[in-house]
C-alpha cells in the first residue's frame, strides 16, 4: 500500500484530538484546525529539506528513535495536564533540526490561522512529536537508517506539496522550507498565482470602468449616479470575495455559524471539520491502495453530513442561507478534488458510489 505521510498525521489528528490541542493552548479550535492543516504539510516539508542535507538524514534517525512508539502515549497526554513540558520538548527537538526554519514556520502558521508567532510556535511543539512518530511507525520492523528514512521523505513530496492550503505556500516563500519538494511545491502555488493575477486584473477592469464612469457622469445628469455608485459598489465586493483564499472564507463563514446549535449539533463546527477531513483525505489519494484506505474515513465524513442534514430542515431560511453560504466557497475546490481522485486508474470503482453520494449531499446543503 502507498504511503501518505500527511493523511497518517491527520488520520491521528481526529476532530476530537483538535479539540484537545485547542483547549490545550488556549485558542479557537477553528483556528487551530486551520493552524494544523498548514503545520503539518509545513513541517513534512521541512523535514524532506534536511533529509537532503549533509549527515541531516542521521540527525532524523536519531530524532525518530526518540518518539518511537510514542504516538499512543501522546493521544493521551495531549489535553491532560503538563502541556508545556510537551511543547518544549517538541520545540527543542524541532530547533535542532531546522534551525532558523522553526521559526520561520511559526511564523507563517501563525499568520496563515490568525494565530501569531507563540501560538503558532506552541501548535508546532505539539505537532513536532506526532509528525516524528508517524515517520518512526513506518520503519516498521527494519531498522532505522538515514537512507531509508531520506528515501521515505523524499518520496512523499508530491503528497506534502498536494496538502499545502492555498495561500501558504507563498507564506514560506524565500524561506527555503520548499525548496526539497522543487516542481511540486511550484505546481501547489500556481493556483494562488493565478487567482492573485485574475483579482489583479479584474480590479484593473473596475478601476477603468469606473473612471469611465466618472468621466460620464461629470457630464451627465446627477440621477445617473443612482445607477453608477450602486454598479461600482457591487463589482468591489465580488472581486473582494473572490479575490480572498478559500480557507479565510471559511473561516468567516464558520464564524458566522457559532452559536448555531440545533439538537446538539453545532453546524458550523461539524461543517468546518467535515469539510476539513474531506480535503485531507481526498488530499491523500493517489492510487487504488490509498483510495481503499481512505474509505472509512469517507464513510465517516458522509454519516457527519447526515447529521447536519438531519436537522437543516430545523433552520430558519436565513440561517440555510449562512450555512449553504459557508458551504459555496469550498465547493469548487472539493469538486476538483472528487474529479481527481475519480480519474486515477481503478480509484473510481472503489470510490464513486461514495464521491457521488457526498456530491449530492454537499450539493443540498449549498442549494
């Protein structure tokens, strides 16, 4: 079976461990969510960097041999008490091994989830171990070798540049931390180049069209600009909304839910993490073997969008509205995802009865 690196960190990261590691540090668990699903790719990157540095494969092996089997013990000390021995812990080990670069990530993690620099640096702490644990599981029963791991890293560049959020990518630029995953992590930015570039010139469009318009209405009469102000002001705000990431979207959107509790259920929140598992896990397909190994975890995204299904018709038109709203924005992306996982050789007869159904739920919760 295809190994995935970032789906097996994020298959350990499970909403309720997200839930723990918020509360743990103190901030929102949507940020947090966020905040992971950039740290990881971030962290699997710059650890594919020193792999290919001179003796840094060994520097890895002794730091893997560390946190093996550790992952178990980890799930249960993360939210129970003594959290900052972990995060210095995690921070010394990953200071030893990127150096500049650690802070540097926080950083960019830290501004990606509207974290800041300490938070950023704490999830990282955290996070370290897990990453490192996952990698020591997959030694298996061989021994650890700086060939075998480099070999294990450097395979996984395409997974890590595939699971770097939009927009972060170019939060580490000049950073170095990309450089190991080379046309991969280029392909990964392209799309953020190009909606930057298509914003750009869209304003450029306005700005003509409005000084075209002022031109006009300095010789026209003054009812004109009932027509002229209301048009301008409408095409500002698409290409603001259109202009910004998916993931801040998201997160507004997410925002505008909390609260929004039917029959137990917080909609934003079971919305948010749905969405997230979704792009991981769809994320992280890239054969027949992977494909079959991300069934379960489908299987359980489908029965958390029954729940909020089960209870929409419970809401408010309006409040439908706020929900379908914080769905539409990451539609484009998930479909594209479902049209890629389908077109890989043999992945479409494990997978399409499934893509299909979640199609037609995702589509009847946005309508």
């Amino acid at each position: 079976m295809a190994i995935n690196l970032v789906s097996l960190v994020m298959e350990f990261l499970t909403p309720d461990m997200i839930g723990r590691i918020a509360s743990a540090l103190g901030i929102d668990r949507n940020k947090t969510l966020a905040g992971v699903g950039a740290a990881v790719p971030g962290l699997l990157a710059g650890l594919s960097g020193v792999a290919t540095q001179p003796g840094g494969a060994q520097k890895l092996v002794d730091a893997v041999r560390q946190q093996s089997g550790t992952l178990g013990n980890l799930a249960s000390a993360i939210g129970g008490g003594g959290q900052s021995s972990l995060i210095e812990k995690g921070s010394h080990m990953l200071g030893s091994l990127l150096g500049g670069n650690q802070t540097a990530l926080a950083g960019a993690v830290g501004k990606f989830a509207g974290l800041g620099q300490s938070s950023g640096g704490s999830l990282l702490g955290l996070l370290g171990p897990i990453v490192m644990g996952t990698i020591a599981q997959q030694q298996g029963a061989s021994p650890l070798n700086a060939g075998g791991i480099a070999n294990l890293l450097a395979s996984q560049k395409n997974n890590i540049a595939a699971a770097l959020p939009s927009g972060f990518g170019n939060l580490l630029s000049g950073t170095g931390l990309l450089d190991s995953l080379g046309g991969a992590a280029q392909t990964a930015t392209t799309a953020a180049s190009r909606a930057a570039g298509a914003a750009t010139s869209a304003a450029q469009v306005v700005g003509s069209a409005g000084q075209r318009a002022a031109g006009a209405a300095a010789s026209a009469s003054f009812n004109r600009l009932y027509w002229i102000i209301p048009v301008a002001a409408i095409a500002a705000l698409l290409i603001y909304l259109l202009a910004r990431p998916t993931e801040q979207v998201v997160q507004q959107g997410s925002t505008m839910v909390q609260g929004l509790t039917v029959g137990g259920l917080d909609i934003g929140k079971q919305v948010t993490e749905s969405i997230g598992d979704l792009r991981n896990t769809l994320a992280g397909i890239t054969d027949v073997s992977s494909a079959e190994a991300a069934m379960p975890k489908l299987r359980q995204v489908t029965a958390q969008i029954d729940k909020v299904d089960s209870v929409i018709g419970q809401l408010s038109p309006e409040q439908r509205k706020v929900v379908a709203g914080l769905l539409s924005p990451t539609m484009p992306t998930i479909n594209q995802l479902f049209d890629r996982v389908l077109s890989i050789p043999g992945a479409s007869e494990v997978l399409k009865p499934t893509v299909d159904t979640l199609r037609t739920k995702l589509a009847t919760l946005v309508a």
